[in-house]
C-alpha cells in the first residue's frame, strides 16, 4: 500500500489476510485479500496503478507458486 505523496495527514489502515496451502513440496496454493483505507479525503492504492487511487480499496488475488 502507498500513500499518495506528502500527504502526511492521510492516516492509512491495511487489513490482508492470507492462506496458502502446500499441494507438494515445490507447490503452493494462495489466496489473499486486502482492504485498504485513507482518512481526512486522502486517496490510497494497493496496486502500483496510479489512477487507481481511491479512498477505499479492495482486492484478491488467487494464485499458484511453484519453485524449480
């Protein structure tokens, strides 16, 4: 999460919850969450998408890792 720059007084608050689950040894399942929000009219973002700043932000992500 970044703030929008010198905004000093935006007061940003980040909740991510995260599961993964092992399908082998060098696999991985994962599913994360997260819901961001700025204070006093500030925007924030969880992405590095500049026009995607908001004051509230929501998002998951669904994936697979595996490690050669």
């Amino acid at each position: 999460m970044r703030n929008v720059p010198r905004a000093d007084e935006a007061d940003p608050r980040m909740v991510v919850v995260s599961l993964r689950h092992a399908l082998s040894r060098r696999t991985d399942l994962y599913v994360t969450a997260a819901d961001a929000k700025a204070q006093h009219g500030q925007k924030v973002s969880i992405s590095r998408d500049d026009p995607g700043f908001a004051d509230t932000q929501r998002g998951l992500v669904v994936g697979m890792q595996h490690r050669f």
